[in-house]
C-alpha cells in the first residue's frame, strides 16, 4: 500500500518549480516578502533549512530558521518573509519545508538566499603594513 500524498503539499512545491527558468534554482534577498498560490486548511509553519554535511559521525553547519507566514483569510495565498539579514541564515543554497498541523509535511523545495556568494567581512583588527616588517 503506498502512502497517500497531499494534494497540498504537491502543490506548494510545483508553485516553486513555477518561479524556475531555464532548471535555475529562485532567489530571494534578505528581508523579502513574497506570496504564492496554496490551498490550505490551517497556517502553516515553514522552515527553511541547510541539511549541512556530515564527515565521520560529525554533522556540520545544520542551520533550522522558522520564517515569519501570513496565510490570507481566503486561504489561497501564504505570504512568507525570508531572514533579515546573513547572521540569521547566510546566503546559499537553502531547502523550504511547509508543515501543517504538525501531520503534513511538504516535500523541500530548494531556493536560493541572497547571490550564492560569500558574505561581505568587514576589515577586523589592526591594519600591518609589510613595508614595515
């Protein structure tokens, strides 16, 4: 016997499968607010997650950020705000996970947080001058 899936959740991840052109994983900047079709009985709560690596038993930057969801009261459209800034969740490759009613789970949908690239470092410390050495 197979397990039933929710017609829900299949359409949560083709909703992002849509914003793909060309097989291009969608990207979203910090602080970004954006809204898709669903139908769902109840708000849900989304996670956005980096599943990490793991090398000899030793799991290594898993990152779980619950973002902020708005479901609107004809229950067709889930406003979502993606992390404020890099320190909540650095910018990369990210999986989205919606959850209803603590039962139903969507399959991940990967995106992109910010460009990919790595974060900006601010100069720390004092500044040597080699010349001096």
């Amino acid at each position: 016997m197979s397990p039933q899936k929710s017609p829900t959740m299949l359409s949560f991840r083709s909703t992002f499968r849509s914003r793909k052109s060309a097989g291009r994983t969608p990207r979203f900047k910090a602080s970004a607010v954006f809204s898709f079709s669903v139908r769902l009985p109840d708000l849900p709560a989304v996670a956005l997650m980096d599943l990490g690596y793991s090398s000899h038993s030793f799991h290594a930057s898993a990152r779980l950020v619950w973002l902020d969801a708005t479901l609107k009261t004809n229950q067709k459209t889930l406003k979502l705000t993606t992390p404020p800034n890099n320190r909540i969740y650095p910018p990369g490759i990210a999986w989205i996970y919606v959850t209803v009613d603590g039962k139903y789970v969507s399959a991940g949908s990967r995106i992109m947080i910010g460009t990919g690239g790595s974060p900006p470092v601010e100069d720390q410390g004092r500044q040597i001058s080699w010349l001096a050495l």
